[in-house]
C-alpha cells in the first residue's frame, strides 16, 4: 500500500505530539499529500479526504482514531509516544524509516481485524448504542461491591459471574484489558469472542473463547448496586440490576497497519519482555564427581 493522502491525527497533550506532527509534514512534503493535521479532535475524521491515518499517541489515540472514522475502513498507522503501545506499529524514534518505507514506499502489511457491537437494554426500556469498539466492551462494578453477572450465548444459559465484572474482548483486545484479568493472548486476525471474568468469586469461572458469529448477553443480576458499562474506554452508560448488555461482531472492520518486517510476535516478545531460553547455569567440568 503506498499512501498518497495521508490525515494526521493525535493526543497533542502528549509530549512530543506536536513536533511529532510538524516533522511528518516536513518529511514528507512533496511525496505525499498531508490533507490536514488534529491534534485536539475537532475535525469529523469521517469525512477527511485520505486513504491513511497516521496516528500520534499511545493505544487510546488509536482506539479513538478509529471510533472517529465511524464506517469509514481507511488504514490506521499508530506512532507511539507512549509506553506501552500494542496497536501503534512504529515507536517515535522509528519515524523517519516509517515515513520513508511504510508511507512513501509502501512496504507494509494490512492487518484486518474484527470489531464489536454493543446495546445496552434497561429495566425501563431505554437503549443505549449501538457502540462499536475495537478492543472491548467491559460492564463492571462502579463502586466497591461486587456483582452478579448471567451470561447467555446465542441465547442458551451458560453461567453467572459473581466478582468484579466481566469483559468481552475481541482478539486484537485480548492484550490489553483482558488480558490483566488472566484472559489469553488471542492472535490479532482471528475472529473470536474473549470472555474474560474480572476477579471471579469462584475458580471454576474461567475465559472462554467463542465463535465470533455468536450473540452473547450479559445480563446484570440482583444484589448489583452499581454497575457500569464501557466499550473501549471510549463510551461510559450507567447500567442498574436487570440491564441487558448484548455484544455480537460488529460489519465493521477496523484496518491497521504495520511494518513488513514486523511480526505479531516480535511486538509481544518487546511489550511483554519475553526472553526466551531461560539463563540455565553451566557446571564448571572440574566441579564434577
């Protein structure tokens, strides 16, 4: 993919954001087509006249990037400025080899990955959503007690839940909230359904990876004082005892892209500081019997 209209887009209250920004345009100013710069959110990312978004920030600047393009499926490239970073393809220090190789050349790959849709359903008859997100959608406990959560899938009871929450996590989200609460690492282009249990009561609550054509509901249960709902850290609603949270695969898909050279598994061997062979202790030949 060789991009020729290129929007950026970011975090500007990140250090380096705006220098970040300013450097693209510079770089890349009579190869490419920059159709605009934002920092601050304010341009309607779905109507922006490009075939790349080049993102400035951390995982949630993507994740809101991404929320920003509505149906619109426009290649994502994340520079991460912040820590940690699964979704960003290039770190800041890399940014003179991305723009030339990755933008210019084209010498990268097209990741697809699946999203979800999310309503919510309340006692009184409201709904809420639907959302859509690229990671997760979490309902969990707004305040120090514990809820009661009845899980459903393709409308067949499967169990309750009784501790901090429960996430749903699409394979791309399965490195980041689900993965805290003991979720497993899902790989990105898959089509999956992740569910996690966030501090369950019991052991035998385990996650479950389901098809990504089933239809799941999580249904708040009694003694739940006051549980929310988020999908993507992005959108908050405020759930009560009986709400209805239904999550399915959403038509959307969400494209990002990354380095050719660049694996699924060297990202996690960098963010999860994987080492390897363990440094197993060589037996000096004078110290044998």
């Amino acid at each position: 993919m060789i991009a020729r209209r290129i929007f950026i887009v970011g975090d500007g209250t990140k250090p380096g954001a705006a220098e970040a920004a300013a450097r693209i345009v510079e770089r890349l100013r009579g190869r490419v087509e920059v159709m605009g710069v934002d920092l601050e959110a304010r341009v309607p990312l779905e109507q922006a006249a490009a075939d790349l978004i080049v993102v400035l920030g951390g995982d949630g600047s993507i994740l809101q990037a991404v929320r920003r393009l509505g149906a619109r499926d426009v290649p994502v490239l994340g520079v991460n400025l912040g820590r940690l970073g699964f979704l960003a393809a290039v770190h800041a220090r890399e940014l003179d080899d991305a723009l030339e190789h990755m933008v210019v050349r084209g010498e990268a790959v097209l990741s697809h990955r699946m999203r979800l849709e999310v309503s919510a359903a309340h006692p009184d008859g409201r709904i809420d959503g639907p959302f859509v997100g690229l990671n997760d959608v979490a309902v969990e406990r707004w305040d120090p007690r514990s809820l009661s959560i009845d899980l459903r899938v393709d409308g067949l009871p499967a169990t309750t839940y009784r501790g901090d929450g429960v996430i749903v996590s699409t394979p791309t989200g399965s490195t980041a909230h689900s993965l805290a609460a003991g979720g497993p690492i899902v790989e990105p282009q898959l089509e999956a359904l992740v569910v996690s249990p966030m501090c369950a009561h019991s052991f035998a609550n385990r996650p479950l990876v389901l098809r990504a054509d089933q239809v799941l509901d999580l249904r708040v249960g009694p003694g739940s004082r006051s549980p929310g709902m988020s999908v993507d850290g992005q959108d908050f609603v405020k759930l009560e005892e009986g709400a209805l949270v239904t999550v399915r695969r959403s038509p959307r898909r969400a494209t990002l892209v990354f380095p050719a050279d660049r694996t699924f598994y060297d990202i996690l061997r960098t963010r999860l500081h994987w080492a390897g062979q363990p440094p197993y202790e060589q037996t000096p030949p004078e110290s044998l019997p």
